[in-house]
C-alpha cells in the first residue's frame, strides 16, 4: 500500500503543476482537462479505488495461475510416480508436502500428517523432497528418492520414517546403514544418488516451489490452498474440513 500512496502523491503533484501551467494556456482542450484534473484533485478516492481494483485484478489472476499451476502437478505427480504418493491414491483431496528431513518442524509435523491420513481417507498424500538447509538435506533427499525409486512407495515409507527421526549427523555412511535396515541394496542406492533422473525430480520440485514462492519447510498445499509453515494438526485439519465442504 505505500507504493500505491507514493505513486497517487507523485500524481497529485503532476496535476497541480499541469494546473496551475493550465491557467496561463487557455484553450477549450486545455479547459476541459483542467475540470478533469480538478475533479480527481477533489475527489482522491477515484484514483486509490482505481488501484485497488487494479491490484485486486492482479491478485485474482495471480491465484488462477497458481491454480493452474498446481492442478497441473497434482496431474503430473500422479501420472509419473515420481514423488511418493500416499494415503488413498484416489483420493479427493490432494496434500503436498514440501519437506526437508533437517527441517525441526518437518521432524513436528511427520507424526502429525500420519495421523491425519489415519483419519482423513479422502486425502491423498504428494511428498515433494524440498532439500534446503545444506548438504546433509540434499544428501537425505537424494537417497529418499533413491529408494523410492529403487524399493518402492512401502519401502520409501520405512526409510523415510527412519530418516526423519535420525538425530545425528547424516552422512553417506549413516544414509546407507538405513537403507541397509529396511531391506534395500546400499551399494544400489549409492550409485543411484548422482543420477541424472534424480537431479531432474529436484530441480523439478525447486522450479515449482520458486513458481509457488515457497520457500520454506514445511510447506503445505491442500487442494490448491499453500499452507507456509509448520500448522498443528488441528489448524490443519480445520482446512481439510473446509476442502471437505467443497467437495
């Protein structure tokens, strides 16, 4: 809104110059602009309601391409499996969660989002691996695309589990012992972690967070509404609720 006053005052100044230039320039065009520009100096809301309504048509525009935006990777996501998919795959309502496992609030609100698939049968579930606070992020992420891709939705879930709620420094040796305690290949997984394909599924989900203005973790999206921040369950289950009625 200051800009918006700062450009209205930049106007109102322009005005009273072209004004007071007016009245020694008499001419029937110059007379009628000069009533014009007299009106909006006596009537300053026509120029500010103007620019609401401006901004507001922005805003309108701005949330259908975010609309549009996420449907199509609701689309995307489904269509490819290359994200974790869960809860019920034919869900009615789709939950992303952009997440980091470094992330306290992504560790807060892992249980919290079980609990809410439990209870919540309409959702179904997007992981977006989000790594954003350093190399120990990127590595967890790369793994936990790794066994997915390599082990499957179930074993993901195993892994991801653990992950979440590893404590320590993680670091290729750590990563590999978990992957090794649920069954999956560790040599596999770490030839997997320089991959191209997994490159592409992060710079992918980076390109669509930059889209989003996301920025953070976590950071949620239910339907096509984007939830910044770590939300208890109850906050988000309120939202769940409300996607419920428009269905």
């Amino acid at each position: 809104m200051t800009y918006l006053y700062r450009l209205v005052s930049t106007i109102f100044l322009l005005l009273n110059f072209s004004i007071a230039f007016a009245e020694n320039n008499v001419s029937t065009n110059e007379l009628f602009e000069n009533k014009i520009r007299k009106f909006i100096l006596e009537n300053p809301e026509v120029i500010l309601d103007s620019l609401r309504n401006y901004e507001e048509k922005i805003n309108i525009n701005a949330k259908k391409i975010q609309k549009e935006l996420i449907e199509s990777e609701i689309v995307r996501s489904l269509d490819t499996r290359l994200d974790y998919v869960g809860g019920n795959l034919d869900g009615k309502i789709t939950m992303f969660e952009f997440l980091d496992y470094k992330c306290g609030y992504c560790k807060k609100a892992h249980a919290e989002v079980k609990h809410l698939l439990k209870n919540n049968p309409e959702i179904t579930l997007i992981i977006k691996e989000f790594p954003i606070l350093g190399p120990e992020s990127l590595l967890a992420a790369k793994a936990s695309i790794a066994v997915l891709a390599n082990n499957g939705p179930s074993m993901y879930e195993e892994f991801t589990n653990k992950l979440i709620n590893f404590n320590k420094k993680l670091n290729i040796d750590n990563i590999l012992q978990l992957a090794k305690s649920i069954g999956a290949d560790p040599q596999i997984i770490k030839l997997s972690l320089g991959s191209d394909s997994i490159a592409d599924i992060l710079n992918s989900n980076y390109t669509l967070a930059n889209k989003l203005n996301i920025n953070g973790t976590p950071t949620f999206i239910i339907g096509t509404e984007i939830i910044r921040g770590y939300k208890n369950i109850n906050a988000l289950q309120e939202i769940i609720n409300r996607k419920k009625q428009e269905l």
